[in-house]
C-alpha cells in the first residue's frame, strides 16, 4: 500500500494492514513551521492567533502520552459497526494525533484534520496518517463517518459558530453516527493565553443541541484534566448520536 503524508491526501485508508508500531513512533515530532507554509498561514483567517504554532513543542510534550484511552471507549462503544469492513471515524482537532493513531491502530478507518499547520505536521508524523489542515468554520468532508471525535477541539469555535459548526459535523455522520465532544466545564466565552474558549455546562450544553435538531444527547458526564498538573480543571464530555 502507498501513504502519501501531507494535507489533502483524500486516500481511504481501508483495509490497510501496514499499521504504524507503537514502538517504532518517535514521541515528538514537532518542527518548525516552513517557509511555504507561513504564507498559507497568514491568508487563513486567524484561528488561535497562531498559539498552537507558537507553542506546539510544549503542547506535543503536554499532550501526546497522555492517557485519554478510558473516553476513547467509550465513544468507541456508541460507535456503529460497519457489514463491510472497519467503520471510519474523523479526528477533527487532531493536535498531536494521539487519538487518530489509536484509532487506527485498534483498526478503525481513521482521517483527521486541525487548523494549525504545526499540529497537521506533527499528527501526520506521529500517526502516519493523512492529516488534513482545516478549521472547523470552514469544515466540508467528500465522505460520512460512522463516528466523530472532537477532543478538546470544539471548544475554541466561537459561541456563534458553534450550533452550524456542529450541524455540518452533524451532516458527515451517518445515521447513527455518533459524535464526541469535550468543552471546559464553565459559563460563557473568555480568552485565556491567546486562546478563545467556549465553555459549556450541562445546561448550556442541552441549549447548544437544541440549535442541532439531527442530534440527540446520549449522555453527558464530567471528568477531571489526565494532565498531572491540570487536575483541577474540569471537563464536560458529550456524547451524541445523529438521529
Ligand atoms: C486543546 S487542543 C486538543 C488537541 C487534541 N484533540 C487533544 O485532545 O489533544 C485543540 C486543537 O484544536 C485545534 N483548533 C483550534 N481551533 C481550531 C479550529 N477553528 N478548527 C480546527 N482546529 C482547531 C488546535 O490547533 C489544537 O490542535
């Protein structure tokens, strides 16, 4: 089989036994942004005022160990099965593409983008996956997906964004299809570190569906940060079924 790394690379990647080993991935793989790419940066509307470029190298040592494997499963189970093979999920937001390497490493027909061309080159490295640079805003896919998973991501789209952002998200699931989600559990929209965040409780998250009538709340819970330093920032997760 031939991988081609790099953005808009549409192969699917079924029935591909070439899998990346867990021992053969190097841990961080971040460099420095290319020439070429610091114009295609620039004519993007700003997503993050550049912040997971500017820090990527702290960001990949932060995130890419960190255990997210009890969430995976769980979105994992409400995921449905496919007659003709693996079922495809999409990780949008990738950053370090921790969660599209397991995904495809537990079999699962995995394709993924983020916004920053720093994540997209680190995520592709680390994966071996095709990783697609893409903001959410501007989200459009040729294919559906049995399950997509949005960690950590989502809650940088702007509030006003959010309800179409999610609706388009909405329409590339299949029937059944399910979504995953995880906000900062809070009120409002603030900016922090260069960063927008929209935060979410369970109510406001209940008003954010109401906006997405193809989704159905299947259950939302609270969890503590992985991160050893973070334990005291607290996580909504939402799980959610395309109806
Ligand atoms: C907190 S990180 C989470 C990364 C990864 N999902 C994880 O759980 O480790 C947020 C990611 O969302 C990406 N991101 C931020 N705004 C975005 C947007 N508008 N569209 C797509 N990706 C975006 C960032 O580049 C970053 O990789």
């Amino acid at each position: 089989m031939t991988r081609t790394k790099g953005c808009r690379v549409d192969k699917g990647l079924a029935n591909t036994p070439n899998r990346p080993s867990i021992t053969g991935a190097n841990p961080i793989t971040f460099q420095k942004p290319k020439r070429k790419d610091r114009g295609k940066q620039n004519c993007q509307k700003s997503y993050m005022n550049g912040f997971y470029d500017t820090n990527a190298e702290k960001f990949l040592q932060d995130t890419q160990n960190v255990d997210m494997s009890s969430l995976r499963d769980r979105f994992l189970a409400a995921v449905p099965k496919t007659y003709t093979g693996s079922s495809r999920i999409l990780d949008a937001g990738t950053g370090s593409g921790r969660d599209a390497r397991s995904f495809y490493l537990a079999g699962y027909e995995t394709e993924a983008f983020d916004a920053s061309p720093s994540m997209v080159r680190a995520a592709t490295d680390f994966s071996d996956l095709p990783v697609r640079q893409m903001r959410f805003e501007d989200f459009e896919w040729e294919h559906s997906f049995e399950g997509i998973w949005a960690c950590a991501s989502l809650l940088h789209v702007a509030r006003d964004d959010l309800s179409e952002v999610m609706r388009r998200l909405a329409d590339h699931l299949v029937s059944a299809g399910a979504l995953y989600a995880s906000f900062k559990v809070g009120d409002g929209e603030r900016q922090e570190a260069a960063r927008h965040f929209t935060d979410m409780t369970e109510e406001s998250f209940a008003a954010l569906l109401d906006d997405c009538p193809s989704l159905r709340q299947v259950e939302t819970w609270r969890t503590e940060d992985r991160r050893p330093d973070r334990k005291d920032d607290l996580w909504l997760n939402a799980l959610m079924r395309k109806t």
